[in-house]
C-alpha cells in the first residue's frame, strides 16, 4: 500500500532545495566570454639580481613607484629582449612587474604570442619567474 502512495504522488524536493527559476539563467550571464576583438596580453614577471629593471622593482617596493616606472619604461624601450612589451603597472607591494604587450594582440594569435612570450621571459638570467595575467579585463596606464 505504501509503495502505491509513491508511485501515485511524484516526490517533490522541499522549496528550501529549489533553485529559483531565473538563477541558473543569470549565473550563465555572468560567465567571462573569451575575447574575440585584439586587445592586450599582460605578464606577471618578478625581477631577480642588481640589473636596473630588478633594482627599480626593489625601489618600487620601498615606496617610490613613480621614479621605478619610468626607469623600467625606459629600460623596456633600450633593451631589444623586451621589444614588443611595454610597462603597465606593479602589483601591491611592486610584488612583480605587469608587463603588456605594447600592441592590440589578435584573438587568434593571443595563445602563440602567450607562450612565446612566456618561454623567452622565462629563460631570462634577470627574471625570476613570469606568468601570464588572468586579469578579467585588460588595463594598462596611460600613456
């Protein structure tokens, strides 16, 4: 007798277990969408040693961002390993240098330009690491 109970009333999931009905169609929304039009690839690069670019990092960590950018900047324009790449910001505490690439990168260029990039900052003496930045949306200072 009890089992034709079940079989007659379909089970139904306490409201407290229901997901509201517009819920999941908002949460879709909000997913991140790969971008299709060029914008910037930005790198994440921690500098190692006494060369100028690792020295300006340290004096962006003490305090002094300002005169550490524009000796970055201007070492990014003088040195041919870093051409294509520009200076875009620290991060807290100058923790690493945010390097982007100085030009609108082509979605369908964005993976090889990444990994190359990656390789050659990488097997830099001078750099510590480098990692891409998965920032949800590109920005870069002016300028």
């Amino acid at each position: 007798m009890l089992a034709a109970i079940f079989v007659a009333a379909p089970w139904r999931a306490p409201d407290a277990l229901r997901v509201p009905q517009g819920l999941f169609q908002m949460a879709q929304a909000q997913e991140p969408r790969p971008t299709l039009t060029p914008s910037p690839i930005s790198f994440l690069v921690r500098f190692r040693g006494e060369g100028p670019i690792a020295q300006a990092q340290a004096e962006a960590a003490r305090g002094r961002e300002a005169r550490a950018a524009r000796i970055i900047q201007a070492q990014l324009e003088r040195q041919a390993a870093f051409d294509g790449l520009c200076f875009d910001r620290f991060t807290v505490g100058a923790a690493e240098v945010v390097l982007r690439s100085c030009a609108d990168v082509p979605a369908a260029e964005r993976a090889a330009f990444q990994t190359r990039w990656l390789a050659r900052l990488n097997a830099m003496r001078a750099v510590d690491y480098a990692d891409a930045n998965t920032a949800a949306a590109p920005t870069h200072a002016p300028g």
